[in-house]
C-alpha cells in the first residue's frame, strides 16, 4: 500500500467500536501494533473500556461529512461496522450512512476500507425475493466500493461467539424449548463462522499490501441447517435431544414474533435476522485464502465455537454482547444537572437509608444490581414490566449485563444502559425501555463525615420527565407501585450490604478498582428479595 510498507504499523479507523465486533476488533488491531483511532458518536461511552487507553478516540456521526473526512484524515484503513438494524427505516439509514463514508473515505485520501457484510442475496428456490436485510448489506458493500477507494467486503452468514446476537437466538431458542414446532427456514443451509476467525481475517486485511478491491465469501469448515445447529448445541450443553417439529405455516414475521418472546433478542432485531435465515447461506469460494492464509490451528467447527462461546459465557469473560450497541431509537440525552430546573414537568422517587456498613461494602453491593443477581425488589413486578415491554415492541429485561460483577459507562443493563459511573459513589442508569418519556434511576453511597467508618448513607432516585399528557397519566398510574417496588429496593440493598459487612459472614473483599470508572467486584447473594 502507498502510505507503509507490508506488515508495517498501520493508521487504522475503526467504525462501532462500542459495537460487538468493533469492540473485539480495535484491542486487536492494538495488539497487532497497527495505530487504532475509534470513530463513535458518544466519546463516553469507551471511557471505562481499557483497551481505549491505547487508541486514539474521535467524536463523529458517519452521517456527518465533515466530521467523518476529519475524522479520516491521515488513515490508512478504515473499517466500516456499522448499521442501524432494528430501527424504522433502517435501509434507507443505512444508505445515506454508507454514502457518506465513500465519499469522506475518498476525499481524505484512505487506502482501503474494509466493511463486514452478509451473504449475497439471491432469491430462494421458491422465488421469493432477498430480504430487507440482506438487500441493505448488499448495497451498503456497493456504495462502498463506488467510492473508488479499494474496498474489501466480507460476506459472512452466522457468527457463532459469546454475545452475538445470532448466537444468543440460537442459545436461548435451544435451551428454552425442549419441543419446538419450527419454521422451514429450520431446513436452509448455513455456513457459520467463529468470531474468532472473523477477527482474524479482519485484523489481517490491516496488513495485506495488495490493491483489492472486491468481495470474499468467509465461513467455517461445516456446513449445516439450523435445526443441525440446535440438535448439536443441545447435545454440546448438556440437554437432553429436542423434538422440533417443522412446519410450512409460520412466517418469518410470526417467527420473529416467538424469538422476541422467547430470547434476548428484540423483535425489531429478530424479525429482519430471521427473514434472512429463508436464505441459503454457503460460501461460493474461499479466495480469502490468496491473500489471508487461515489461522496456523485451523478455521473453528461449529461444535468448537460452541464450546469457546459457553465457556466464556460459564466464566464471565464475555467481552462484548450484541446489546453492547446503543437501541437505536432510545433516548440518549443525559439526565439534565438540575432535573427540577430543566423546563416541564418532573417526577422524581426519592429513597433514602442508613446503612450500618462501610461505604465500600454498600457500592459492592449497588455495582452487582440486575442481570442474574435481579433488582433487589419485587422480582414479579420487574418480570412483569420486562415483558408488557417485550410486547409492545421494547428491548425487555433479557438483556441482562455482559459480566456479573464488572460494568462500563455505556454498557446494558437489562432494560436500562449505563450513563455514569462515579467510582464508590454513583451508578447512574437511563432507561431504554418504551416510555412516554425519559427516566433514569440513580444509586448513590453517601458518605457521612460526621458517622463511624462503618456507617454510610444509600440514596436513590428514580426520575422522570413526562412527554405529553400519556407521561403524566403514566406517571401518576405506577407511581403507587413504587412504594413497594423502589422502596423495597432500598431496603433490601441496604440489608444486603449490612449482611456483607456482618462479623457473622466473612466481609467480601472490597471492589478493586481496574480503570478510573470501571469496577469489578466479588460474587455476592442474589438480591431478588431480602
């Protein structure tokens, strides 16, 4: 390439990488000693991520022209992994998205981008046409590649590793349902690929000199239908054989409809995943090989993948989940400094506690909140809520966290997202959640200089700034639940914390802090109830 020689460090730009393969992505091109600048709409959001320290970390929207030829300037390669599905009109998103980074690639002088996509559509033996899905990857390659700089596209199918999404329907689906009355798209052929050797060929593409400019089909060595890959998953966890039963009636959006149920998966990612699974996905060639040699051990089977992704699953080392990307759609304002002062209407839950127990003893306690370790409150209540948003078309309380005891500014957390981390003191979460309005709980230690070393203060606030007259009627319809619901949460995290630090149970070791904002702490009993 014009700007370095083979093998040389490289000046790389790395599109969605708070997403889940930019995430994994960027450490490694790190690693790999190439130079990594991050493009991201919200700086913020990589601030607890220690593999941040040693990129460099732009702010810009790619639907932005300017902002993303500055943010171009001076770059080699430039990886393009990002797409808005799940939102309303996603194609048409997608589109202006990809035009403008042609267009800012080729006038900031880039070398190569290099984007991952998905199979290329064709219609399926029954005539019927490409979907939404696979249509918009297609074009988002094409926009790409007309933008006259060299561009290589990945076509991959299903990407089998511990937080994608296609993994996380597989996972859930297979668990879940011991009978399962199935699809035909359960008997469409697929080649899936280990994240891990995805990562691999587009960290290699970094370093390969050649002028490319063209396509490559990247899959695994097994080629398999989906119900193969649910009979082998089963047989890989542990469970017992399940009986799945196909059938021709159930459409794709009926399909859709039983994954939002049933996984983490919301319908409005679902239902354009599942649409794509008609499609018979096998790579064509395997031209990589030319220019990327396959891993020294082999590209990954399908059972082996399995076996990685639930181990890190089993260990609590997931690195990024599918989640990690913000909901498209959810509001992403921060809550206001002074809420009473913002303008309009404001409710706000005020709770507040003495704990007898030391400061660090109650923040462990506050960092572990959601996921398995549940809410500390009314489990049903939360259940409930998780699902009434499920069904309205929410992203719903299946999220969960990516690891039990280590959270990011940034990071999901069942149906809320991480806005603020103040080390021992604050957990400030904002709702993803469908609302007729903004709201955000915060959970804050206080510490009282004027009490003994092992008391403190737990204060919590749930706030809510109404839109329109359906935020109000909202507002004043739930808040008699909160009586039980956020007052049984401060009660129980507080008595939760005292049992930590009680003399009769050995004290948890305090939380080591790993990064200014980013804290890791030890298991603790569940908090679902007191």
């Amino acid at each position: 390439m014009s700007r370095r020689a083979a093998g040389r460090r490289a000046r790389v730009l790395v599109t969605g990488a708070t997403g889940y393969i930019g995430g994994r992505l960027a450490p490694r091109l790190i690693e790999a000693g190439h130079h990594v600048r991050c493009l991201t709409r919200s700086a913020g959001r990589l601030r607890d991520v220690p593999w941040a320290r040693g990129a460099e970390i732009v702010e810009a929207d790619v639907l932005d022209l300017d902002a993303t030829r500055d943010a171009l300037h001076g770059i080699d390669v430039a990886y393009y992994l990002v797409h808005s599905l799940g939102s309303p009109g996603f194609e048409d998103v997608d589109r202006r998205a990809a035009h403008t980074f042609a267009e800012a690639a080729r006038e900031a002088g880039v070398n190569r981008i290099v984007y991952l996509g998905g199979p290329e559509p064709h219609p399926t033996p029954g005539g019927e046409p490409a979907s939404a899905h696979l249509r918009s990857r297609d074009e988002v390659a094409t926009l790409l590649a007309a933008s006259g700089v060299p561009t290589v596209t990945l076509r991959a199918a299903v990407i089998i590793g511990s937080g994608s999404a296609s993994f996380e329907m597989l996972r859930y689906l297979t668990e879940r349902l011991p009978v399962m009355v199935t699809p035909r798209w359960v008997g469409t052929r697929i080649q899936p690929i280990a994240v891990r050797d995805v990562l691999h060929y587009l960290v290699a593409w970094a370093s390969v000199p050649e002028q490319v400019s063209r396509s490559f089909d990247i899959g695994g060595p097994d080629v398999l239908t989906y119900r193969q890959m649910m009979d082998r998953y089963a047989r890989i966890a542990g469970l017992r054989p399940r009986v799945i039963v196909p059938v021709g009636v159930l459409t794709p959006w009926l399909s859709s409809q039983w994954v939002n149920l049933v996984t983490p998966v919301p319908g409005a990612i679902a239902k354009p995943l599942v649409a794509s699974l008609i499609h018979e996905a096998v790579c064509r060639e395997h031209d990589i090989a030319r220019f990327v040699p396959d891993p020294p051990e082999g590209l990954k089977g399908f059972d082996e993948a399995v076996e990685l992704a639930l181990a890190k699953i089993r260990d609590a080392e997931v690195e990024t989940r599918w989640s990690t990307a913000t909901w498209t759609g959810a509001p992403a304002e921060p809550l206001p400094t002074d809420p009473d002062w913002s303008g309009g209407s404001v409710y706000i839950d005020h709770k507040t506690r003495r704990v007898h127990a030391p400061p660090d003893a109650l923040w462990n306690v506050i960092v572990r909140i959601g996921g398995e370790t549940g809410w500390y409150s009314s489990p049903l209540a939360w259940v409930l809520r998780g699902w009434l948003d499920r069904v309205i078309g929410g992203v719903g309380l299946r999220r969960g966290r990516r690891d039990p005891v280590e959270i990011y500014v940034g990071e999901a957390l069942d149906f809320w997202r991480v806005e603020e981390i103040e080390h021992g003191r604050l957990l400030r979460l904002r709702a993803e959640m469908l609302l007729p309005g903004r709201a955000w709980l915060e959970l804050r230690v206080d510490h009282d200089l004027l009490s003994p070393e092992h008391v403190c203060r737990y204060d919590q606030r749930a706030v809510f700034i109404p839109h329109g007259l359906a935020g109000h009627l909202y507002w004043q319809c739930i808040s008699p639940f909160h009586h039980f619901v956020f007052g049984g949460m401060a009660r129980n995290i507080a008595h939760a914390a005292e049992r930590a630090a009680s003399p009769v149970e050995p004290s948890p070791p305090p939380v080591r802090a790993l990064s200014p904002t980013r804290v890791r702490a030890d298991p603790a009993p569940s908090g679902s109830g007191p």
